[in-house]
C-alpha cells in the first residue's frame, strides 16, 4: 500500500496529467560507460498524447543522457540534460503525433547496485533461490503476447483466462515485453479476454486447454473505447511453437468414441507415433498378460515396455511395482473411458518434470463436475454370435462380454465446489479350449506297446528298458518283454497318480500329442468406481480430492479335472484390487509465483492361488513329505517326459502387493520471458509378496531309468513314473519378503521465449533411487567377486547346517547390500522455432533414467539363505536314483530344507547402475488446412545399463 500510495503522490507532482499507473526500470549512460545505478520512474499520458517519466529516487549521477528502453517504436524521445547531484525529480518527455491511451499499469519492478548495465537497452536478471516450482502433470498452460497494430509489445494488459464450465478465473498482467502466462490450468474450454483502458476489449473463445500442453494465444489490440470488444472464435494454433517434446493428446471425445476391445484408455496410446503394442488375445486379452489390450504395455521409440514406461493419473503414480506384473497390467488403476477428461502419451525428449522411466509417459487426468449437471450411461455387450470359430475348436465356443455404468457431475456450490463420479462394471463369460497329452489307458496300465506303431518312436527306439527294482542296472539293460511292465513293478504312488490324468478324448483313444481337449469357462468380474471433488476457496486457493478403486475376480480352470490340475501358473482363482487416492492444492501468491502441493497413495493388492489351495491333496494321494497349510494345498508339480504336466503350479500361492506414497510441493515463477519451474518429488514404494518358488516341491521324470544305457534312446516319461523312479526334486520355505525403496526426485525447468519466433526448453533433473531392500533387513547376496555371501548388520539368522564352507560369511553388510547410484544427473535442451504460425522445427535432446524396475529384483535376495531356502536334488549320475529319494513313494526328504543337497544362490550385483537412455529428435510441424497439422520427425536413443538377468553357472 505505501509503495502505491507514493506513486498517486508522485503522478499528482505532474500537472494536467492522470495518476501515473506504470513503474519499471531505467538504465543511465555517462558518456560512454554505464552508470553503476538503476532508477526507478513512473511514466503517466496526458490527453494531448505526450508521456511523462517522474524518477521516485533522487541519484547522484554523472552528467549525461538519459534513454527510456521501454519506448515503442515511432515515439519520439525529448532528451533531458541530467546535471550532477541535483535534488530531482526529473522527467522526460516523450510524445507521438497520434491518439494514445491515457494510463497504463503494470507491475512495480526495483533493481538495486546492479553491477554491468547494457548502453539504452533494458537488463532483466532473475534470481531464484531454494524452494521447488509447479510441475504441470495434469493441467495446461495458456501464453501469449499483447502487440497493438504497429507490432509494437503492450505492457500492463490485464489478461483473464476463464474456465467456461466452472466460472473458474485467473487473471494475470502482460510484462514489459508484452508476453503473460496462465500455469496450471486444468483441461477443458477457456475463454481469455485482454484489456487495457484506450484499447478495445478483446476476447478469444474455443481455447481447449490439454493436459501438459502449451497454447499460444496472443493478442493484436485495437485502438477505441475499453467499453468496446472484439470477439474472436477458434481453436488455438495447432503447431507447438513453444515445446520440443514428442507426443500425443488423447481427448475425452476420441477415447468414448473410436471403439475399444475392452474400453481400456490405454489402448489409445497406439495411435502415437512410435508406440508399438504388445500382443494379446484376440478377445479380450491374455489374463495375465501385458499385452496394451488388458495391461497397457507398449514400446515407446524401441525402448524397452515393462516398467519403463511412467503412467501417471492426476499427476500422481499410477504405475505397478509387483515383482511379476502379476495383475497382468503395467498401471494400477485403469479409469472408465467415460470418465477420463483426457490423456497425453510422450514418446520422447519430455521435459525434466517428467522422470522415473525412459519409455514413454502416459498422463491421465479424471473429469470434474462443472455448473451444468451433466451424465452418461452406457451398457456395451459383446458375444459370439457373428465370431468365426477358431481355428482348433470344433465348433464356435459361446463368449459374453458386458460392459455397463455411468458417469454424474455437477455443482455443490455454485462457481465454488464441484462433484464427479463414475461406475463400470465388467463381465465376461468365455469357453476356452486347451489341448494336452495324456496317457492312454493301456499305459496306465503298464502296456507301451503302442510305441512301435508310432513312427517317431521307431525311428529312435520305441522299447521300454529294465533299470532294476531299485535302478541298480546300470548297463546291460534289456527291454521289457512285449514292451509291458509287470503290475507288480508298480511304484504305489506312481501308479496312483497316472491314473489322477484323463483319459484320452481325441484320436480315438491312442497315445499321441495333443490326444487330451478341455473346453472350460473362464470368467473375469470387475468393478470400479471413482469421486472427485473441486473447491475453490476465492480466486487464489483451489483443492481437488480423488479416490477411486477397482476390485476384479477372475476364475481359471486348469487344464484338467480332479487333483491333476495341471494348469500351469495361469489358472486357479485371482483377484487385483487397486485404489487410488490424490488430495491436491494449488496457491496463487500472484499472478506471476503459484504454489502446487499434492499427496497421492497408490496401493494394488493382487494375489492367484491354485484350485486346490485348501485341500491337503498330497494326503489324500499319500504323498509323503509335502508342506500344507490353507493357501498351500494341491499336488506337487510333476515334469513328466512325453505326456502333459501334473500338480498344482509352482511359485503359488502368489500374494503381492504394490504400496506408494507420492509427496509433491511446487512453486511456479514467471520472469519476462522466462517461465521457471522447480520441483521435488519423494516417492516411498513398499512390494511386499509371498511367492515361494516350490511351496509344495516339484518333481521331473525323464526317460532316464527306461532307456538303453548304451545309446541313450529308447523309454517313456510314464514308465519311469509307474516304476517310482525320478530325475530331480526341490523344494522352497513359504516366507513373506517385504521389499522396499525410496525415490528423490528433483528437477529445473526454463522455458525460455528468447524472441517471438525462438523457445529454449532448458532443464536438469536429478533422480537418486535406492536399491531394493528388505524392510527387517531379511535378504543377502551371494559376492562373485569376494566369495562371501553378505548379510545385513543385525541380522543373525541361523544358515543350514550343511552351507558350503568354501563361501564366508559377512554379516556386516549395509541393508541395501549394493551401493546408491548417486550420480543420475539428467540434462534435457530443446527448442522449437517458428518460421511463422503454420511452421515449426523442434529438436531435443536429453537423458533420461529408468524405471525402478521391481522385476529387476530378480534373482530377488530375500530368496537367499539363511532367510529363503531353495533345495534341489540330482541324481548323481545318468543313471543313478537319487539317493535321498529312490523311489516316488518314499515322499521328500524330511530333512530337505535344513540339510539342502544343493542351494540355489542369487547375487546382487556390487556394480549395478540405473539404466539410461539418451533421446534426441528433430521435428517438422506444419500446419495445413481443415485444421490439420502434419509432422515429420526423426528420432534417435542409446541405452546404457540395461539390467539383465544373468546365470553364472
């Protein structure tokens, strides 16, 4: 208020002219060397056209000449003779011989002991210190420059950006070079008005503000009466003069019409340029897969798809760090298309905002209420009635898809609080056919006979050899007579679970692959659902507060009926429940310095279990040694040479979970040309999983007991199991690993509008991501180089009696086990040019770092000793019976676990980096007519530091 009051009392010194309504900076010349001073003045019109200047300090200064820098083209300058020491104030006069406007206003600017001064022209230096500016995940920007009809820049314009469905207003003040900026915008329809007394009113409409988008709509004033408006109505320019990212906006009217398998948004991503899917069913996906029909994966410019790719749903993370990808989906929660207001997807060289993966970045936001109520309701069924049948099914299996729900938003409060919800509903019936190889029943029986009628049996050896009541014949074996083993050969166990197979129901009853056909319905249920609600607190604080959630059951039957399951890990019951929760505020200091603070919480819990998982089959068969306990039910997995698999799947029972906090506090500034932004990001990630590799053991039968032992041919998978014998055996603890890590995020971001035709987009980000822990520090890793294996301080876990003396033991490692990667510095330039409003080149270039990637997790060190036993039992010789386990009947080892015959290892590499890649473009926009824009690009990247899986044996 003083500084204001003291400039009405500096414009009153002024006869005959209005209160003076404009300050800024003026620099002074002596002679030739600049003077180390910068005044302040205030400048007024009086009604005959003539401007004034008032200096508000008195200087001392040397003689000279004082210039006005701000003075547009074609006024004239009256130069005043400065006179050393003199007690001021001191104007200087400028005049044009045409009608001008009688005020202007614009900010107050001070520049004190500004050390290098540039002769006549004007200086802006911007200094930021600390704090962190706006990243613009889910809103849009509008800018633009004020010109009157001579090209000359206005100052002082009053330019206010108005959300047509909400009332919602921003109003800002164009600078000294004419240019003004409107952050944080949300998407949707805008009107903007620019006015300024002396000039007509302007106002533009059709301005569709897009998530992460820069428009730019500038303003040519005309000379009149302010009472006056000139309305212009049209979209915004279609060329991106002032961002040199690559990518895509996806809008609410392409999402809810193109038609979608399945209606997942994701989808939409293919229409990028550069985006390759994934593969998938030709219905409705693979569940389980990440296919961009079901999960949303894709490659981005070749860059690897799983887990590098960043989805992010109200600028908060919506992206799923299971170790697997379990859920069978990159994101966590998968919105309504109804309900999306619109996403964007970057392909490439996006700003530094932008981190944690080097794919592409995909940027959904949820709509809100506005003054109207507004609301959809959709029912989207799919079947099979005009479905060709497919190739291997004898007839055209039956296949129900119903989508339904709504959407409904509106007004709490007027201009004030809004509301929006959705509901989508998900269910799909399916009969599926499978194919396996089965037995046929003289097998079961002990005949083989049949192999010599089968010609790749007999081009190879079709006999069954004699290996001994305890496979003590290790030469010299004969072929049983008629290729039949005698009933009383039977291992009890081994002929009880050949008979738990099927039947052969194709090819008449024989032995040959794919004699087994299984047709089952497979079904899958979601719901999901989402609220959000806007509030604005006056012009400058406005809150929004979303919660959504999805809970899916799915049911898969195995490939066989009974206790041979059989399924593999794809079958069972699953379920994937995900929420989503994001509270976000945004303060407005001034039009120039906006704050941004968000928290969002992610959470997904996706868990499959065998069919049997509650049913102690392993008792009911008599098998002997196998763990139970509800959730580990089923039979063991079986390997058997020449037929299908048995048992119920390993690495179930899987319960994984998927827990992140984001923290995010954002400051916006605008200097002239420059549009800075800072930001910070904390991200707390928990993925916890029970997933034990042989819960219940596991077991492969080769040929190698019923075949010669000379030329290695000859025998049958079957046979060795109804004789009790085995190749190999493992077994695994069940234990729950509670993996964690943190990521520190920073970033610097200048949008640099160097001229009207020229943007810099210069920024650093800087991202530190811990190495993946365990949360009680139960994990270790075995050091190739050192020979030890490391344990976490603290930790003093007992390791199996019989662990190889030959590795030693440091149980003083840190609870990370490998170092930080402290070093991820991101540097990202760019620049677009416009030739003129239809043309525009961008380039850019950067570095961008990867994913977390959880699954590169794997091998995962929780599943080390002394926390995580994997046991393995071999045969010590081609046709040697394992000693611990001689015959089928004699069930696991007791001691299996606790005196492990051999044990799996996993290493952490000491040395591993995060992986990064460098992009860089160049692009050709044009725009042409109908409102199209064709663009022509080309696209570069290098990896470097992929994780990969490596087995050193």
């Amino acid at each position: 208020m003083g500084r204001r009051r003291f400039l009405r009392l500096a414009g009153a010194q002024l006869a005959g002219v209005a209160a003076t309504q404009f300050s800024s900076r003026l620099a002074v010349t002596a002679g030739n060397s600049p003077i180390k001073k910068v005044l302040r003045y205030a400048e007024s019109f009086s009604p005959q056209g003539q401007r004034n200047i008032l200096f508000l300090r008195n200087e001392p200064i040397h003689a000279g000449f004082c210039f006005n820098p701000g003075a547009p083209p074609g006024w004239r300058s009256d130069k005043v003779p400065w006179k050393r020491s003199s007690p001021g104030p001191y104007t200087q006069r400028l005049s044009k011989p045409r009608a001008v406007p009688r005020q202007m206003t614009t900010e107050v600017y001070s520049m004190r002991n500004l050390r290098t001064l540039l002769i006549c022209l004007p200086v802006s230096l911007v200094l930021v210190s600390g704090g962190a500016v706006y990243a613009q995940r889910d809103t849009g920007t509008i800018v633009g420059t004020v010109t009157d009809q001579s090209g000359a820049v206005v100052p002082g314009v009053t330019v206010t950006i108005r959300n047509v469905e909400t009332n919602a207003v921003f109003s800002t003040v164009s600078d000294a070079t004419g240019n003004y900026a409107a952050p944080l915008l949300k998407p949707g329809p805008y009107e903007v008005v620019a006015e300024l007394p002396g000039f007509k009113k302007q106002s533009k409409s059709g301005i569709e503000v897009k998530v992460q988008e820069r428009f730019k709509v500038d303003f040519t004033l005309e000379v009149g009466n302010v009472s006056e408006t000139v309305e212009v109505v049209g979209a915004a320019p279609k060329t991106q003069t002032e961002t040199s990212s690559l990518g895509h906006v996806v809008d609410s009217k392409t999402t809810t019409e193109l038609p979608l398998n399945g209606r997942n948004f994701a989808q939409l991503a293919a229409i990028a340029p550069g985006v390759i899917p994934a593969g998938g069913d030709d219905r409705t996906g693979t569940a389980g897969s990440l296919s961009l029909v079901v999960g949303g994966n894709f490659s981005a410019n070749g860059v690897r798809s799983n887990g590098q790719n960043n989805y992010l749903l109200d600028g908060i993370d919506n992206n799923v760090n299971v170790i697997d990808f379990l859920n069978g989906s990159a994101f966590v929660v998968g919105p309504s298309v109804d309900a999306i207001q619109e996403f964007k997807i970057q392909t490439n060289a996006f700003t530094a905002e932008f981190g944690r993966g080097a794919g592409g970045v995909v940027n959904a936001t949820i709509k809100s209420g506005t003054n109207a109520f507004h609301g959809s309701a959709f029912e989207y069924l799919r079947n099979s009635a005009v479905d060709a049948r497919k190739f291997f099914d004898k007839e055209k299996n039956p296949f129900k898809m119903n989508q339904f729900g709504g959407t409904f938003g509106g007004p709490i409060v007027k201009d004030k609080t809004f509301f929006f919800g959705d509901y989508q509903g998900f269910r799909s019936r399916e009969l599926r056919t499978r194919f396996g190889t089965v037995p046929s029943t003289q097998m079961k029986n002990g005949d083989f006979s049949e192999l010599s009628k089968i010609p790749a049996f007999i081009a190879t050896d079709p006999n069954i050899y004699d290996p001994g009541a305890n496979g003590e014949i290790k030469s010299g074996r004969q072929a049983f007579a008629g290729n039949i083993i005698p009933a009383s050969r039977f291992d009890p166990l081994g002929q009880k679970l050949i008979n738990l197979m099927p039947d052969p129901n194709e090819g008449g009853g024989a032995y040959k692959g794919n004699n087994y056909r299984s047709v089952s319905n497979h079904a899958d249920n979601v719901d999901q659902w989402d609220l959000r609600v806007d509030h604005r607190f006056g012009n400058n604080d406005t809150i929004f507060a979303r919660y959504g959630q999805s809970e899916q059951d799915i049911k898969l039957p195995p490939l066989f009926p009974g206790f041979a399951d059989g399924g593999g890990f794809f079958s069972g019951s699953q379920f994937n429940n995900g929420r989503s929760a994001v509270l976000n505020w945004n303060h407005i200091f001034n039009p120039r310095v906006i704050n941004e603070a968000r928290i969002g919480f992610t959470r997904l819990h996706t868990g499959r279990f065998s069919k049997d998982q509650d049913t102690n089959v392993a008792q009911q068969v008599g098998f002997p040694g196998v763990n139970f306990e509800p959730g580990l039910g089923g039979l063991p997995l079986i390997n058997i040479s020449d037929v299908s698999t048995i048992g119920a799947p390993e690495w179930l029972p899987s319960d994984e979970f998927s827990n992140v906090w984001t923290l995010i506090d954002n400051l916006s500034v605008i200097r002239g040309r420059h549009t800075l932004k800072m930001g910070v990001e904390y991200r707390h990630i928990d993925f916890p999983f029970l997933q034990p590799p042989y819960p219940r053991g596991g077991l492969d039968i080769n040929r190698d007991f019923t075949k010669n032992d000379e030329s290695g041919k000859g025998g049958f998978g079957v046979a060795d199991m109804l004789l009790g014998f085995i190749s190999s055996a493992r077994m695994s603890n069940v234990k729950y690993i509670g993996s964690q890590r943190r990521s520190y995020n920073s970033y610097f971001q200048d949008d640099w509008k160097m001229t009207s035709k020229l943007t810099l987009n210069l920024g650093v980000r800087y991202e530190l991501v811990s190495p993946i822990a365990e949360k009680y520090g139960a994990q270790s890793s075995f050091n190739m180089s050192t020979v030890t294996l490391d344990i976490p301080e603290g930790r003093g876990d007992p390791l199996p009696s019989n662990f190889p003396s030959q590795i030693a033991v440091n149980r003083k490692a840190s609870k990370w086990l490998i170092p930080w990667d402290k070093n991820n510095f991101a540097p990202r330039v760019g620049l677009a040019y416009a030739f003129n409003p239809k043309t525009v080149v961008r380039s850019a270039y950067g570095i961008f770092y990867g994913g977390e990637e959880p699954q590169g997790g794997n091998p995962n060190r929780g599943y080390n000793p002394p926390f995580s036993v994997v046991a393995r039992i071999n045969k010590p010789d081609t046709f040697t019976p394992v000693p611990q386990f001689q015959h089928l009947s004699q069930g696991f080892p007791l001691d299996i676990l606790s005196r492990p015959a051999a044990t799996e290892l996993r290493e952490a590499d000491p040395n591993t980096r995060i992986s990064y890649v460098q992009q860089w473009n160049l692009a050709v926009q044009r725009e042409i007519a109908f409102n199209t824009t064709v663009e022509v690009a080309y696209i570069g990247s290098r990896a470097t530091h992929l994780i990969v899986l490596w087995n050193r044996n």
